[in-house]
C-alpha cells in the first residue's frame, strides 16, 4: 500500500496526533496543525469543521466525530472512516447506511465511564442524593431512610462490553445481576459477568425481577421505542430506570407516565429521543428524575483510548488485515 491520507475531523492533543502519524510510515495526516489548534464545539450535535472539508478530496481515512455532508462526493478517494463514537448515528443521519465507505466504531471505549456512571446513578438515588442536596440549598436539616445497593437485583438490558462492565460493578457492591442479550438463545448462569443471561424473549422476567433496570441498548430500527408503557408496567413497583443507550429506545411519554404515576421511584437519564433535549420537555420537570446531557461516556481518557483503538485499526488497515469494530448493516451497529 503506497501513502495513506489521514484526515482528522476535529480537535485533537499534539501528542496523540503524533501517535497517529507514527502508526507507519505510510501515514501522513493531512491537516495535523489544523486538526491540534481546532476550536472545540462542547455541546452536541457537533458538525464537522469546514475549514478541513479542504482535505476531502486527498482523504484515504477520515478518524472523526461527526461527517459533513455529500462525503462520497467530497471525498471520492475515501475508504475507511473510524467513529469516535460507539453508535453509528452518524451513518444513519447522512444515510450513509449503503455508502462504498467501510465504517468502524469506538466500540470499547465507552465501558468504564459509563459503568461508573451507571453505578453513580444507582447510588445516588438509592442514597436520594439529589433531594439531600435539595434540602441542603434551603437549609433544611432532612432526615431520610436511604436504601442499599447490596442484596438488590439489577437487570442489564443489552450485555455487551458495556454491559458486561456494569455488571462487573454491580457484583462487587454485591448486587445479583440479570441481562439481556441479542445473542443468547435460551436462560444461561452465570455468563458475561451476570448471575443469568436471558434471550431477547426473556426481556419480561428481567423487568419483573429487577430493581434497577439499565438499558445499555443500541439505536437501531429493531430498538425503536422498545421500551415503552407495557415495558414499565412490568417492572417493580418502586424500582428505578437508568438508560445510557439511546434515546430513541424509550417511549418518554410512557416513562413520564410511570414516574408521574409513582409506579417508577425514579430514573437517571443520560440520553434522549431529541438532543439537545428541549427546553419545552417535560421530562425536565419529571419527579424523581436524575439527568445528564450525555455525558456518561464522557472522560478525560476518551480520546487517548480512542486513538489507541485507531492506531492499531491503522496499522491493520495498512497491512490489508481485518478491521475491528465494523458497522454492520444487518445488526445496524
């Protein structure tokens, strides 16, 4: 393979994109100062810089967040665009979903902010941390009867590497765990790090067992509103919802009417079906709700592990093996 092009769709640390250039010698990043002294957009949904859409037509590989538009035209020379991102919603928003281009993601990236996460938000509502804080600001000395994590059931719904670390987190505070997974067939203990892992068909008896359900699930067509009023009448009176997938998974109507209803004690959300969410959303006045703007896989180690995951995908790449993380049409992830 002769010279590859590397075009760096937003800001990245001198240092890591020198880690870049150094993958092999047949690397060459086309816009290596542009790319380290780039303005960082900090609120979603980002849009690629275009001060690099200059690069385009010279690209062979695009590492990037976010696509501009028309990038088969743009980039005529282009193969191979790795994803800072685990989701390929990108893809779906540029109808990118039959593109000649080979797309891969950061799948891996993401488990252990978001299982910390995920375990934060446990805590914090089980310990009814943001009502503590509440009462603090109006100087009310509040006692409470907080709950515990350990001895309670936490249902995974979706046990892939982030599931897996959720799991891993919970076992260690003590909790048993269920999950839910794509793959498996028929009710198997003890795998993927849960105390039993169900089949898609199992989705019922996990709701109904669990007192903290955490959706960890991709946004494809099958996951569409998946979860939904049916879904939240099945789980435990009083239990919790946490969703760090997709928005797109949750009927929010349903989730409001559950909170709203008491049948729910609470939620943490991390993701929405409209992001940025709305000012005008309801869920902003939800009781008992804890949210963030997707933030959960947010860290100070995203994007060196990032790079540590595209620099191996390079090399593989420039040697004619086999790349990790493609994005498959048939799961659409």
């Amino acid at each position: 393979m002769e010279r590859v092009n590397v075009l760096v769709g937003g800001y990245m640390r001198p240092e890591l994109l020198r880690r870049i250039a150094e993958a092999d010698s047949r690397v060459h990043v086309l816009n290596v100062r542009e790319a380290a002294s780039a303005e960082r957009e900090r609120v979603p949904p980002f849009r690629f810089p275009e001060e690099f859409e200059r690069f385009l037509p010279d690209t062979d590989v695009i590492f990037t967040s976010r696509l501009p538009a028309e990038l088969d035209k743009k980039a005529p020379r282009l193969r191979w665009a790795q994803l800072l991102s685990a989701g390929v919603d990108v893809v779906f928003r540029g109808g990118y979903q039959d593109s000649r281009i080979i797309f891969t993601t950061a799948s891996g990236v993401h488990p252990i902010p978001i299982a910390e996460w995920v375990v934060g938000a446990m805590l914090a509502m089980a310990k009814r941390f943001p009502e503590a804080i509440q009462a603090q600001k109006e100087r009310r000395y509040w006692f409470y009867g907080p709950r515990e994590l350990a001895g309670s059931t936490v249902g995974i719904i979706g046990m892939g590497r982030i599931g897996q670390r959720i799991g891993r987190l919970a076992h260690a505070l003590d909790m048993r765990v269920i999950g839910v997974r794509r793959t498996v067939t028929s009710p198997t203990e003890s795998a993927d790090g849960a105390d039993l892992v169900l089949p898609p068909e199992g989705l019922h008896r996990l709701l109904a067992e669990s007192d903290y359900v955490v959706s960890a699930l991709p946004g494809t067509p099958a996951t569409e509103r998946m979860l939904g009023r049916e879904q939240f009448a099945l789980m435990k009176a009083g239990s919790y919802f946490i969703n760090v997938g997709r928005g797109s998974t949750v009927d929010e109507e349903a989730l409001l009417g559950a909170l709203q209803s008491g049948r729910l004690a609470g939620a943490a959300l991390d993701v929405f079906a409209t992001e940025p969410l709305p000012e005008d959303s309801p869920l902003w006045d939800a009781p008992n709700l804890f949210l963030t703007a997707h933030v959960s896989g947010a860290t100070d180690m995203y994007n060196v592990r990032a790079v540590d995951l595209f620099v191996e995908n390079l090399r593989r790449y420039v040697r004619g093996e086999p790349l990790m993380n493609v994005y498959d049409k048939e799961r659409g992830y």
